[in-house]
C-alpha cells in the first residue's frame, strides 16, 4: 500500500506534539523586555506633561491642576518614549499586557500635583517682610 505525500503528513501530524497552545488556558511567559501595559506610579509624578508633549500618538493627557493623568491604550503604540522621557522617572511599561475588555478602558490616575515653588517662595518672602515691619513698629 503507497501512501500519499498529504496521508503521511496528516498520520505524522496526528502522533506528535501539538504546535500551537490553547491560548486562554495556557499563557505564554512574556519576552524579557517587552513593553506590555502603560503604568504610572502617580506617587512619583510631578505632572510636568513632558511624557504628553513627546508621545507620537498623543495618547496621553496630563491635567497639572487637577493632578489627573489620562492615557489612551487603544492609541497607544507602546514605543516607549514617554518613559524615556520622564524626568522623574514614574513611568513604566509592565511585561504583561493588559486583560481583554468589552468595553473601551482607559487608564485615570489621580494624584496630588506638587505645590509651585516660586508662590511658596514668595508667600514667605511676605511673611517675613510684614513680620520685619511689625518688629521696627
């Protein structure tokens, strides 16, 4: 009996180890250094919106007076640039991706935005002045 080439192929395919994984069941480990899901520590973030000002795809927001920073995942292209940029270094990429969703997420942070320098500077410059004028008095 003379198998065809296809008849052994599929009897060859039949006895071995299956080449694919059955995705949701069987997760694959991540690459080392793969740039999964956008994450902030809120903590850290002085709200200077330079990750807003250099992201390619604009997919990120950054409100300074209300400490609220906003990013698209769905516009994301997860180059990395934000993190590159940050100055403080509060931006991260995690290696896993994020969860399969029905309805469009988008990642809110909400934060305390670090109060301004030179207002506090100057409100004690005030102070000290009145309290100089109330001390000669």
């Amino acid at each position: 009996m003379k198998f065809t080439p296809m008849t052994v192929n599929v009897l060859k395919n039949l006895f071995s180890a299956k080449s694919t994984r059955p995705y949701p069941f069987v997760v694959r480990d991540p690459f080392p250094d793969a740039r999964g899901e956008l994450y902030n520590d809120i903590d850290k973030c002085i709200f200077c919106s330079t990750c807003a000002r250099k992201c390619p795809s604009q997919c990120i927001t950054v409100d300074r007076d209300k400490g609220i920073w906003k990013c698209d995942p769905f516009a994301c292209v997860y180059c990395g640039t934000c993190v590159d940029v940050c100055p403080v270094h509060c931006l991260h990429h995690k290696q896993t991706w994020r969860s399969v969703t029905p309805e469009r997420q988008m990642i809110e942070m909400q934060g305390t935005p670090p109060k301004p320098k030179k207002k506090a500077q100057a409100a004690q410059g005030e102070k000290k002045a009145t309290a100089k004028k109330d001390a000669t008095k």
